[in-house]
C-alpha cells in the first residue's frame, strides 16, 4: 500500500518537474528569438535594452505555450522524465518531442556564434594578418639572452608547486577519511561533519586558484608564497575529494574482516582501509603535482611569483622575443611533467 | 556455548530477514547452516559477532548477552569469535605474514600495530598457524598471488590467531573448485577436532552437508524450520528448504 502511495507520489513529482522543464524550455526560446534573432539579427539594434519585463513575459509565454503542448507528443520534459511510453524498437530521437530539443540546439549555436562574435572578416583582416606574423617571428625567434633568468623563475614556479602539493597531501589524507560517506554515516553527528566538510570543499574547489592566488596576493604580499597558497588551499580540496571518493569504492571485504577480529577502529582503517587505497594514492597525488605545476604558471600571471610572472612582465613591455622563450621553457616544463608524471603512474599499476 | 533466542534482523529498508530463530550451539560442536541465497544466513552469522545489529532478541556467548555489548567490550568479544568469509577477505597487496599476524590485532596497541610491531612471541604463534594450516615457506609471499584455497587457508590461520572459542565461516568454500572445497573443509575439521573449537558453517552443498556436519539447522526466508542430523535430511526435507523444483547437486 506505502509503496503504490508513494510510486503516485513520485509520478506526481515527476509530471511537476517535466512541465517546469517544458515552460522554462518555452520560455528561453521565446527569450533567445526575441533577443537575439529579432534584435540582433533582423533590425540589428545597436544598443538594445535590457528589461526584466522581458524575461518575465516570455517565461508566462512559456508557461502558455507548455500548457498547450504538455497534453501533446511535443512535450519535452515528458519524454525525458519517462512520461511518454516509447517503444524499445523506435528510437526516443524520432518521436516528436525531440524536435523542441533539436530547436533548443540551434538556437543555443546561433546565439554562440553570435555573442562570441565569430567574424571571419576579422579572422582575415590585413592588419590582423600583419601583427599576428610580426608576433609570430618574434616567438620563433626567442632571446637566449635573459634563459638563465627564466629558468630561475621555472625552477621557482616547480618548487612552489611542489610544496604546495607537499603541504597539501597529510591534510588531504586525514580529511579524504572524514569526507568518506561509508566511514562517516555510522551516526548523525559523524554524518553531520561529513557534510558540512563537503560543503566547505565544493566552496573551496569552485573557487578557481586564479582567484586564490589574487586574495593571497593582497593578504601575503605579491610573490610566490601568495601562489603556493593559493595552489594549496585548491590542493586540499581536491585531493581531499579524489582520496575520499577512493574510500567510498574501496571492497568492504577487508574491512568486515578486520572488524570482525575485535580490533579498534583505527587499526580497521589503517590495515583494512588504507592498503586499499595506497596506489591510487600516490597515483592522484603525482598528478596532483603535475596539475600544480602547469597551473603555478598560470598563477604567477596574477601575482604568483615564478615564470608566470616573469612572462606577464616581458607580455606588458611587449617584448615577443623574450616571450617566445619563456613559452618555450613554459612548453618544456609541461611536457616533462606530463611525461614524468604518466610514466610513475604507469609503473605504480 | 552459544545460545541465540528469538533473533529478530529487520534491515533499515524494511526487509525482514530474521523472523524469531531460537537454537542453542554446544561447545566443540560443527554446525552447518543450510538454506537458498537470501534465506537470512549470512545475517544470522554477521548478528553473531555484531557486524550487523540485531533488532530483537537475545544471544547469549558464554552466558553474556552480546547484543548489548559495546566499545572494548563488543571488541572483546568479537576478538573470541573468529571469522572466515567467501572472498577470503584478505588485506590486499600484504603478505601471509602481515594477514595472519592481523588476527591479533584486538590483543595490541593500536600504536604498536601501525608501527608494525609485534611481540616475537607473537610471531611465533602466527607461523604454528600457517604452518597448521600447510603454507609453510609462504609466510613472505603476497597474499592476494595465492591460490584462492591457499588464500582461504590465510583466512582460516587469521582466525586460529585470535584464540577463537568459536569459528563463523560464512560460505567458506562458495568460490572455490571442488578439490579445493574439500581441502578447505578438511582444515576446519582439523581446527574443529584437535583444536576444538566450535564451527558454525554456511554451506550450500548438502555432500559437505553430510560428510563434515554434526548437525544442521536450516533457513528459510529469515525462519528456521529444521534442526537436526545431516543424515536426517530427507528428499521431503530437501524439498521444503529448497523448494520443489530443487535438484540436488554434489561434489565429490
């Protein structure tokens, strides 16, 4: 009886969520036509005005249209949740509710092209064409004259990354156990600190190192620490999430079988645990590194210290010489690391 | 020995897998539990020594309840209860050494155990162990390159190292060959005899049944519904643990 109560619920909720998915889908093509295709496109308005009534009419346009429709083959959102029975021999494509997706698509490409403004006059302008080649040969033709400076500088940038990754691996491994849903779902309050550690590392990981880097730089001072900061801080809550999601997958089988010879807690984490997820570990933790590496350079354009600054300094004067060598040394750092990193991760299999 | 009453398991998803089994197990005695996949066996082990909670009734282990028990106390007691499983269960990528020795873990700091220490005294057991159970020479070899009777063997000398006054195997012989089964058996026998220790065994094949059994109880969706001799175990009986489409199959 529960379960035939609560499988009505639940096509309740799902007839809920298609139509809002129709009326929104309705509405962002009404939104898209009007902006873009009827503004832009066909009266080309220089400067066209934004209004909320704009959005706001076309989602009660949506709303209108999907009510129409949602009682049609054309409902989208009833085919995507399963409300449309489809044959196993007839593909899901062909049906008639496809075709409001197939438009979604192309008016979504239209509207890229549009708004990241793809012109292949400018592609080919004369002038273009002329700076580019100038850029060019300088880049090929890189200043050996300032080397010693750049490697200094690479060198820099590959330490702060590796300390970075360092710093971050015994946080990250002690964190990766808390934020590991079948070692924390024992009781509420462990399930409690699971949860709010996953909160606090999705905020931090959706924070991008750029970003990082320029808080620190203002906190620690322009430099490399303020970029070895900022690698860190991104370190801990990645790693810590890949070396928790290892944990979730690991067999239960060892672990059961610890337990069952009365030892403590930590002794079942450490011998039924922890040689379960030594290699992938390591694994992770190399390219974690190798990450590092590739993203202190990026960083060092804000701030960071290392090559990155280096390169933003010689991109400000303009002088395509030098940076065409720093982009060689930038491209020989990344390949090594790369390579490197695969061959370890390769031998630890 | 051990004396379970009226044992309930109802499962958070609302499955029911143990309906009231009441059944004593005298000490030095080779229980076989019997009963198709599903029928509440490995739960009913598991409730033994707490890896699941019971949610009702009473199993008394040397006149103490255990469903009570927790902490060091449930730890103590799950130290007197050895366990061996279908997949062996063994620490990956450790060696025979490092596994059997972990038998002992409820016996030494936790400190000491990471660190790796252990008392040469200890040591010592472990090899009588593995050398009781026929993998001597193979101490430093990795466990999990073993053949699975030799890893199911570990288990079994895992198991000796915790001194168990009772020995659970759920399945021990399920994913292994025929040869190999009777191998592994004969071991517990071993263990059973001259150690005495007291064996509750899942099995499916009534042929092990019958040759290694003292006494057999069976399950049938979570209720016990036979408790008697291996040889008593009649076509009827077959057919209603079973069901009627069963076919016995043996191994030799």
């Amino acid at each position: 009886m529960q379960k035939i109560i609560k499988r009505k619920a639940n096509k309740q909720v799902q007839i809920i969520k298609a139509f809002i998915l129709d009326a929104l889908s309705w509405a962002y093509i009404a939104l898209v036509s009007y902006k873009i295709i009827y503004e832009k496109i066909i009266i080309d308005v220089r400067y066209p005005e934004f209004a909320w009534k704009q959005p706001i009419y076309s989602l009660y346009f949506g709303i209108a249209v999907s009510i129409i429709f949602f009682f049609t083959n054309f409902s989208l959102g009833k085919g995507l949740f399963g409300l449309i029975k489809i044959d196993e021999n007839d593909s899901a494509t062909s049906k008639p509710f496809a075709f409001l997706g197939y438009l979604l698509i192309a008016l979504t490409f239209l509207t890229g092209f549009y708004v990241s403004q793809v012109s292949i006059k400018e592609f080919f302008s004369a002038n273009g064409l002329e700076g580019a080649k100038r850029i060019f040969t300088a880049l090929i033709h890189p200043n050996w004259g300032i080397f010693e400076q750049g490697l200094f500088a690479a060198i820099e940038t590959i330490y702060m990354a590796f300390i970075a990754t360092a710093i971050a691996i015994p946080i990250a491994f002690i964190l990766g156990f808390f934020a590991a849903r079948n070692l924390m779902s024992g009781n509420k309050f462990a399930f409690f600190c699971y949860s709010a550690l996953r909160a606090v590392l999705n905020i931090s990981r959706s924070i991008e190192p750029l970003v990082w880097a320029i808080i620190f730089s203002v906190w620690v001072g322009i430099g490399p620490f303020s970029g070895m900061l900022a690698l860190c801080l991104h370190s801990i809550a990645s790693l810590t999430k890949q070396y928790s999601e290892q944990i979730e997958s690991i067999n239960d089988g060892p672990v059961e079988a610890i337990t069952a010879t009365g030892a403590h807690p930590i002794q079942v984490v450490w011998f039924g645990v922890v040689p379960q997820i030594v290699l992938p570990y390591l694994s992770y933790t190399i390219y974690r590194w190798d990450i590092n590496v590739r993203m202190a350079t990026v960083i060092g354009l804000v701030g960071g210290g290392g090559i990155g600054n280096l390169l933003m300094q010689y991109q400000g004067q303009a002088r395509w010489s030098e940076v065409g060598l720093l982009v060689i040394l930038i491209a020989a750092i990344v390949w090594t690391m790369d390579w490197a990193s695969s061959v370890i991760r390769e031998a630890l299999k | 020995m051990l004396e379970i009453k009226n044992l309930e398991k109802v499962y958070p998803n609302g499955h029911h897998a143990l309906k009231d089994i009441s059944f004593s197990v005298p000490k030095g005695e080779f229980l076989v539990v019997i009963g198709l996949s599903g029928s509440g066996k490995s739960t009913m082990l598991r409730c033994i020594n707490r890896l699941h909670d019971p949610t009702g009734g009473e199993i008394l282990f040397n006149g103490v309840d255990s469903t009570k028990l927790k902490g060091s106390s449930l730890r103590k007691m799950r130290s007197e209860i050895g366990m061996i499983f279908q997949h062996f269960n063994l620490i990956p990528r450790k060696t025979v050494m490092a596994n059997v020795l972990s038998g002992n873990l409820s016996r030494t700091g936790v400190l000491k155990s990471i660190l790796g220490i252990y008392d040469p005294e200890v040591v010592e057991r472990a090899k009588k162990y593995i050398d009781i159970v026929g993998l001597k020479g193979k101490e430093k070899n990795r466990a999990d390159n073993l053949s699975g009777g030799q890893q199911q063997r570990v288990s079994i000398a895992r198991a000796l190292m915790q001194n168990p006054k009772i020995l659970l195997a759920d399945e021990p012989v399920a994913s292994l060959d025929p040869a190999t089964s009777h191998s592994v058996m004969q071991y517990l026998k071993k263990v059973n005899e001259e150690l005495g220790v007291t064996v509750i065994c899942n099995l499916h094949f009534l042929s092990l049944v019958r040759q290694y059994a003292h006494r057999v109880v069976a399950l049938k969706h979570g209720k016990l519904i036979y408790d008697g001799r291996p040889l008593e175990i009649s076509e009827e009986w077959f057919k209603t643990i079973y069901g009627e489409d069963a076919v016995e199959v043996t191994i030799n």
